[in-house]
C-alpha cells in the first residue's frame, strides 16, 4: 500500500457479515481499474445522496476536495495507476431519498456507472424508516436492473443526539440500511459504526465534525477508507 493512501486507513471495524462479501462483489470493477492501455475502458462511480457526498462542510462552505468522493478518486488512483475513471457527485443538499429515487434514472443511471454509493440516512430521518425504505429499494432495483453495483451507506453521525441510542432515528435508519443490504446482496460501508468505534476509543465526536451534522476532513477520511477496502 502506497504511503498515501495509508493516511485513509482506519484500525475499526466494520458490519459486513450478512451484505456482499466485500472481496468479491466489486471483483470485475476492480480488474477492469487493472488493465492497461489499450485494453483498459473509463471506469464510472456515482456518489448520490445529500450534503455529505455533496461536500458539504461548515454551510455554505462545499469543500469537494476534502469530502469522501474525491478522496476515493484520489485514493483509487493511488492504488490504479493504469486507470481511467470518474468519479462523479450527483449528490445535493437538503434531499432526501424520495428525491433521490425520482431523479435516479436521469441523474445516476444516464451516466452508466460501475458503482454508485447511496447515502441518505440523515436527512431520512424527516420522512421516517417505511417511506425511506421504499425509496432505497426502489434506487437499489434500478441500478441492479441496470447491472450498476451498489455500496449503501449508513449515516454519519449528528452531534445534537445520541449515535449510541437504538431508539434515536439515528440508529434505526442505520438498522435498515443494514438490513437491505443483506437482503439485496450488495455492499455495504457501515459508517455510523465507524464513528461509533472511534468515539468508544476515546477519541471526541466533535473531533470528526465540520459542524453538527456534516463531518470535516478527518471524518470524511474514515469513511473513504471504508470504500477503498472494497477496491482490492
């Protein structure tokens, strides 16, 4: 592993038990990053959700540079020196998932990507688990139906409640996100378990956080560690 991308890695643990297995289910992703020229082809990944994939800091700063899609690309390049790929942020601010899911198909899917990461979970809260739930099912069986694989993501933290509570919406959106990744068979970066780790190690939650609900640097590291685990 290359001195850079070592910066990304994190000693934690992670829920995969039950979801994809993480090292086989981005295999042919993870060739086709491999191959040289002139048998090498763009490699796409789609990061969609909120303010958090969107970058989204201290409001209404947007620090792209330091937000966990580009330090995937640029963790990627790291390790893939050959490839070319994109990676590309359809995510917005303030949306939920049942945003999400109506502009799927002409935002995510038209730009036929590999891979795209789904991250919703704390602005789900406002429309409650059953309707977020029907609007992540339906984003997951398009991007299967289209043959794009899935990375599902739980929230990352809020400093205004407890990440420890399972009754906080928190912690039940994370439940279910857990839970469709099982029950789809596709991967999943339990970054709310990330987080959860670091704090019982002792570390501060706000240490991690740009502001109450959007992570800094340091936080946006973690979970771009999570996702490069799946790239080997």
């Amino acid at each position: 592993m290359r001195r850079s991308i070592a910066l990304f890695v994190v000693a934690t643990w992670t829920c995969w038990a039950a979801a994809a297995t993480p090292d086989a289910y981005l295999h042919d992703v993870v060739l086709d990053l491999s191959r040289q020229w002139p048998q090498n082809r763009t490699v796409n990944i789609v990061c969609h959700g909120h303010s958090v994939p969107a970058g989204y800091f201290k409001t209404p700063v947007v620090d792209t540079f330091n937000a966990y899609p580009h330090l995937l690309h640029c963790g990627l390049k790291e390790r893939f020196p050959y490839a070319v790929m994109n990676v590309v942020v359809t995510a917005i601010g303030g949306e939920n998932s049942e945003a999400g899911v109506k502009r799927f198909e002409r935002d995510v899917l038209s730009l036929r990507p590999d891979v795209v990461t789904i991250d919703y979970a704390l602005n789900d809260r406002g429309i409650g688990l059953a309707r977020a739930e029907t609007a992540w099912k339906a984003m997951i069986a398009q991007a299967k139906t289209a043959g794009v694989k899935v990375v599902l993501l739980t929230p990352t933290p809020d400093t205004s409640v407890s990440i420890d509570d399972p009754n906080d919406p928190l912690n039940q959106h994370a439940e279910q996100i857990r839970r469709l990744a099982r029950e789809n068979g596709v991967a999943l970066v339990d970054s709310l378990a990330l987080f959860q780790a670091r704090v019982h190690a002792g570390e501060p939650l706000e240490s991690f956080m740009s502001q109450v609900n959007h992570p800094n640097r340091k936080g946006h590291e973690i979970v771009a560690a999570e996702l490069l685990k799946l790239f080997y």
